[in-house]
C-alpha cells in the first residue's frame, strides 16, 4: 500500500501579492521516511508546509496528500502540523492544552497524556505553557501534532534553539516515528540539521534545488555536508 | 459542528480564564463599581437612576464581551491556535458557540450579581420582574460576543481591536436612546439608530423597568438583539478561513 506517494507535488506555484513564494515545484515523498525539507529563510519552506497541510492558497498546479487534494477534509485528523512559533495556548497549561486538542480529535486524556511523554514533558505537564522556556513551549506544540499518530508530520523548524541534548533526543524520536511508517517532513534552515535526514527537498527563492537522498545529494555534488553541496548547487543555478 | 466539540472549546476558555483571576474579578466587580458611582452621582435627583442604571445594566455585558472576544479571538488568529484548529476536524460554528456559550455563562454571573447589588443595594427600582434583567443582559453579552468575534477579523494588532470600541460601540453608545430618546434624535440620526442593535438592548432594558408585565414590545426587541447575535456568528464564521492567499 507504501507505492502511493504520500505527497505528490506537480507544477505547485503558490503568489502572494506580488511575490512567487513557490515556483513550479514537482516532486514525490514516499511513506516512512524522514524528509528534510532545507533552504535559507524566505525560500519558501513555510508556503510549502502550509500548501501541504491545506491552508495555503494554490495558484497554479497541484498537490495531493495521501491521494487526496491538500486540504481535503479527510485529511485533518490524518496530518500534524506545527507551526514556526509554537501554536499552543500560552495560559493554560501544556495537559490543559493536550487535553483540549485531544478531545477535538476524540481521542482519550491517555493519548494526551502519552504525547507529553513522547516529549519528555511528563514532569512540566502542570506548568502554564506561558511560563515555560521556548523550548518546552516548542515541545507541547510538537505533543499536540504527535496526538492521533497522524500518517504525515509537518514540522516548521522544531528544533530551533533548542538545547543539542534535547535536539538529539528529539531526532531520535523522529526517526522512531519514521520507522512506525509515518512520513515526516522536517524543515531548518541549519544546514546541519540535515545532516539528520537520510532524504532531502532543497529550496531556494520558491525553486526546487533538489530532491533525492543524502547519498544521491553527495554524488552528484561531490561534497561531504550538506552545506557544502547546497552552495555548489546554489552556484550552479546563478 | 459538533456538541463535544463546542462544549470542550467552551470549557477550555473557561479554563484560559480560570488561570487569569484578575481579568475575573474585573469582570464581576466593575459593573457593580459603576453602577455604584452612578447611583451616588444621581442620589439627590429622584428617579434618573432607575432610567439610567436599568440600561447600564444591559450594557455593561455588552461592552465587556465585546473587549474580551475580539482580544481572546485575535490571539487566537495571531498565535496560530485558530489556523491549528482549523487544519483539524474543528467546525466553524463549534469554535463560535464554544466561545459564546462560556461568555455567556459569564454573562450570566455578572448580570446577576450587578442586577442584585444594584436593586438590593443601590436602591434600584425597577418594575418588571429581575431574572429579565439577566435575561436580557445574557443576550446583549451573545451580542457582544458575536460582534467581537466578527469585528476582530479585520483587526491585524492588539492595538486596532481596541481602537474598535470607541468605533464599533461609541456610535452606539450615543445613538441608542440614553442620551437623547431616539424619537427625538434628528431624522437622518434616528433612522441609524433604529438599525443598531444597541438601540433595541437598551430600550428593552428600559421597557422592563417601566413595565411590570412582559409586553410585546420588549419580546420584539429581544428577538431583534438576538438576531443581530446570529448574524453576526454567520459572519463571522465567514471571517474563519481555513485557507489564505
């Protein structure tokens, strides 16, 4: 059932007002893998992540999710999204808003309560989310997108600022989830970060770089990190 | 829509609140502060309370909720909450009614303990039965509620929403009969006035403290605020989109 792609982008072009925040993207992610998703900032990672989970507008071309157009109805308790800035209620605490996203989803307090976990956020879960530091605050945002095992994880930056422990562990748990058969498509701006995930979309001004394996990334530009083979790939279109 | 989801919206803006104790007391204790200053302003000219404060008392809900949603609603827009629920399986209507059924439960308490204090303290008098009072105060609070709601949606910052009471709630504020009786405003003035539901919350609070029994003029003012209350949850549902450009 894995042969159908979990997103399928084909000539996606996304214009904001006057700017072309995507252009012209075509590609294909299989399921249970773990997908970087690596550009500067303002190359269009978010408008990619957005048209993906359905709340961005399209201009031209298509993308389908699971077989289905993004943003299909169906697809809302299927996909995780988190956002850039953690999109979590600042005066409730992190169960509290566990709990509340949770009963939207009609799932169990057991199932908030093991997203925390999943987090590492046991020991916090009555702390007031507006009291944590931005890395606690970034974690309950990931717990509330674990909620419902969701086919396809979005996640806008999530290791940002974090503390290395913490972003090491939390990888770990990425790849966990990817080994489940879940999809996850993880975007930074850190070239670094990449370096965590065995596949990669590279963007730069809206334009797909390139789409392939970390191996395939290294052969074709002949570097060894994924910084130095964006740079050449970046020269390459100049 | 679903009930279970509008009920655990509801309780968790109970909760929000639950953890923000001032912003309680303001709400509870204000209004009876008010009306208690107003009482004492007007204490040496017999009757002019008993107009004035039976229509503050409908007021009062009204202004407060409308402050509270479209702050509480465009938090949610700015802090990404709303687009959240929305890319989930979240009705429209369940984040609106969430939100209206736990302001107006609010609504209710602050009604009733302004109504009590006003009539039991300040000397209120009033003809019609109390529990209209909170009837009606619970509806202009929907009403605050809804026009809140809808009014946040062109607000970008903190800072414009609260630029929306004087613009939104002023006008009405001076056009709704309190001042000067609508019949005697000048007729461009008058006219406005009829199609502001403010006009309609206050002259039915007016009604209920010259009348003892339920007339049909106060039940047709009533239909019309909360009919205004539902045209303002169509349109501001239709301010949720769960797509941008």
């Amino acid at each position: 059932m894995h042969d159908e792609p979990v997103i399928a982008a084909s000539g996606l072009t996304v214009v904001r007002g006057k700017i072309t925040a995507l252009r012209d993207l075509a590609f294909q992610l299989g399921a249970g893998k773990l997908i970087g998703l690596i550009g500067p900032s303002g190359s269009g990672k978010t408008t990619l992540m957005r048209a993906i989970v359905g709340t961005q507008q399209i201009t031209r071309g298509e993308i389908k999710v699971l077989g289905l157009p993004a943003g299909s109805k169906q697809l809302r308790a299927r996909i995780g999204y988190v956002t850039q800035s953690p999109a979590v209620y600042q005066d409730l605490t992190a169960r509290q808003n566990l709990w509340y996203f949770a009963s939207i989803l009609g799932l169990p307090k057991s199932e908030a309560d093991a997203a925390l976990k999943a987090v590492d956020l046991s020991a916090g879960a009555k702390q007031l989310v507006g009291t944590m530091s931005g890395g606690q605050r970034a974690r309950v945002s990931l717990a509330v997108a674990l909620l419902g095992k969701p086919d396809l994880l979005v996640l806008d930056e999530p290791t940002v600022g974090l503390d290395p422990v913490l972003r090491k562990r939390l990888w770990e748990l990425f790849a966990e989830l990817a080994a489940q058969g879940r999809t996850l498509l993880i975007s930074s701006h850190v070239m670094d970060e990449a370096e965590q995930c065995p596949e990669l979309l590279m963007l730069r001004d809206g334009k797909l770089l390139m789409h392939g394996t970390k191996k395939e990334l290294f052969e074709r530009t002949g570097t060894r990190t994924v910084h130095d083979a964006f740079l050449k790939l970046a020269e390459g279109e100049q | 829509m679903s009930p279970r989801r509008t009920f655990a919206t509801s309780a968790r803006v109970l909760q929000q609140l639950g953890h923000d104790h001032r912003t309680l007391g303001l709400l509870f204790v204000v209004p009876v502060v008010l009306l208690g200053l107003l009482a004492w302003i007007l204490s040496d000219m017999p009757g002019v309370f008993d107009m004035i404060g039976a229509a503050l008392l409908g007021i009062f809900p009204f202004v407060v909720m409308f402050l509270t949603t479209s702050i509480a609603t465009l938090r949610e827009r700015s802090s990404g909450t709303l687009e959240r629920l929305l890319a989930m399986p979240m009705g429209k209507l369940d984040i609106i009614l969430g939100y209206a059924l736990s302001f107006g439960l609010l609504a209710v308490i602050q009604a009733v303990v302004a109504s009590t204090v006003a009539v039991r303290l300040y000397g209120l008098d009033i003809a019609g039965p109390e529990w209209l009072l909170v009837v009606l105060a619970v509806a202009n609070a929907l009403l605050g509620t809804t026009l809140g709601l809808f009014a946040s949606a062109f607000a970008r910052t903190e800072f414009q929403a609260l630029q929306f009471m004087p613009a939104f709630i002023f006008p009405q504020f001076l056009l709704c009969g309190l001042l000067v009786p609508v019949d005697r405003l000048p007729s461009v003035l008058e006219a406005i006035a009829n199609v502001l539901p403010l006009t309609y919350a206050v002259d039915a609070m007016q009604l209920i403290s010259r009348q003892t029994a339920v007339s049909g003029e106060l039940v047709t003012d009533l239909v019309i605020v909360l009919a205004f209350a539902v045209a303002a949850v169509v349109l501001g549902a239709a301010t949720l989109r769960r797509r941008t450009r």
